[in-house]
DNA sequence: ATGGCAACACTTTGTTGA
C-alpha cells in the first residue's frame, strides 16, 4: 500500500485551521504529525479535520507547545509524552513542568511519534541542558522500535540542523543553539539507534530548508534552516519513494512560520 | 542599534520562538 506521511509545526492550530484544512485537501497525507498547536487537548478542531476524513490525536495544554496527530488510518497504542520525558523549570515556578512536546501512536503499519523538540534558547540557558536531556530520553525511548521490523519514524521540530549544509549561512549562527555540536551528536545518537535522516528534496533552490524567520523577508531571500526532519527505521527508510518540502505552503500571509515535510511510502 | 514578525494570555505589554 501507499502511505503519505507528513510533519508541520503548525505554529498555532487555531491560527491556522483555514490554512491547514487547505492543505490537507490538496495533500492528502494519510497521517500527519502536528506541533506548536498553542491550543488544548479540547481546544483542537476535531470535527473541522474529521470532515476530510482524519481522526485526531492531540496533545496540548494551551498557550505554548501542543503535539497532534492526524490520521485517515486509525490509531493505535496512542502514548502522550515521553515515557520519563524530563520536565522544564520555569524561572517563576516551584516544579519542573512536563510540557506537550510528544505523543505517539501506531497508524495502520506504520508506528510514528510526533515531536517537538525544546528550542534551547541560548546555550548557556537551563533550556539548552532540557533540550539535551529531552533528546537524550527521546533516543532510549525509540531504540526498540528503532530497531525493529515494523516501519517507524520520529517527526517532528527538532530544533537543530543536523549539518552546516543545513542552515542558510553558518556564520551567521556562531555561538547560538541548534548549530552546536552536542546538538548534533544528539541526532547522531538517534541514528545510532537506527534511525535514518529522511533527506527531503526542495521544490526550490538547493537545500530542502523547512523554517524561514517570519522578518527581514527571510522566506523570499531563502534565508530558512532545515529543523523539520524525519528520521525512520530501516523498514520506514527502505520503503521511502519520495520525500520534499512544500514550501508552497510557506507562501503568502497567515502562513506557519515553518513548511511542511512530505514522505511517501511504497509498504 | 536588541529592532524585525507572529501568536497568545495573566500585564493590550511581555514572553516565546530559532
């Protein structure tokens, strides 16, 4: 069978919903993993997507953060965050927060979680050591399924380009996060465990880049980052027939500041 | 030069994003 999967921090699902049930319509992906809905669990447009045929998962507490997925085949196993996924420490709070930054669930053959990785802000910032430590237990929380049989992919915002290659000017991130090399070694580690960087084609210039800052006419001059990735199994990487960017959908105003990533799937 | 865009809620200004 073919399957269309798809990931796109959505920044806003609320913000979004006309924009979104466009691009469903016209994409069609068969599964597609949302972050940044800056709504709740209750607060998702459930009906609004059902109409176009997809069942909705979704995790979220409100203002910021909020993970989904979306599905035409079904769900299973669904799990909200991370098995022992580390909490964020706030500046004004007395406890460290478990945020909505993940949620998993197995969508006819294929099993995927949904990811949105802490920004990290600067280095030298408590959320930089979260984001180390969230990918850190995102790579044992994958590992057996990483290594399984069953087709299985993580996607999501990962906040860090993987390669130089993977930025618009690497100058111009000197010293700031999602270029560092502890960053990088924590996606290395991923494939460590199994995982393959699904490189999608652009269908515009040279790099597949799939967040463009919304100033500065960041997205015209193609000053953008490739942070949206997805990493598969073998059996997911094995099956891949095609994979791109749709930066169409970057166009124009109301737009998420990020385009979605599109992978086909021959299983 | 700390702006610039956008979204959101508790402050219609401050926080977050990357």
């Amino acid at each position: 069978m073919t399957v269309r999967i798809a990931t796109w921090n959505i920044n806003s699902v609320t913000a979004r919903l006309p924009k979104l049930l466009e691009w469903l319509e016209s994409a069609a992906p068969d599964v597609l993993c949302l972050q940044e809905l800056k709504c709740s669990t209750d607060a998702f447009p459930y009906d609004a997507v059902a109409e176009l045929g997809y069942r909705t998962e979704a995790h979220g507490t409100g203002r910021w953060n909020g993970v989904a997925i979306l599905s035409k085949l079904g769900f299973e196993d669904v799990v909200r965050d991370l098995p022992d996924q580390p909490g964020f420490l706030a500046d004004d709070a007395m406890l460290p927060v478990v945020e909505p930054r993940a949620i998993g669930a197995t969508c006819g053959p294929v099993r995927v979680w949904s990811v949105y990785v802490p920004n990290g802000r600067e280095v030298d910032h408590a959320h930089y050591a979260y984001k180390l430590q969230w990918l850190e237990t995102l790579r044992d929380v994958i590992r057996e399924d990483a290594a399984g049989a069953r087709p299985f992919a993580v996607l999501g915002d990962f906040n860090v380009a993987p390669t130089d290659e993977d930025v618009f000017d690497v100058a111009a991130f000197e010293g700031l996060t999602h270029v560092t090399a502890p960053e990088r070694a924590a996606l290395t580690a991923l494939q460590e465990a199994g995982l393959q960087d699904v490189l999608p084609r652009p269908l515009k210039y040279d790099r597949p880049y799939t967040y463009w800052d919304y100033r500065q006419l960041a997205f015209p001059k193609n000053r953008g980052m490739r942070i949206d990735l997805t990493y598969g199994n073998k059996a997911f990487a094995d099956a891949v027939t095609d994979s791109y960017v749709d930066r169409e959908a970057r166009k124009g105003k109301g737009t998420s500041d990020h385009a979605p990533v599109v992978t086909d799937l021959e299983l």
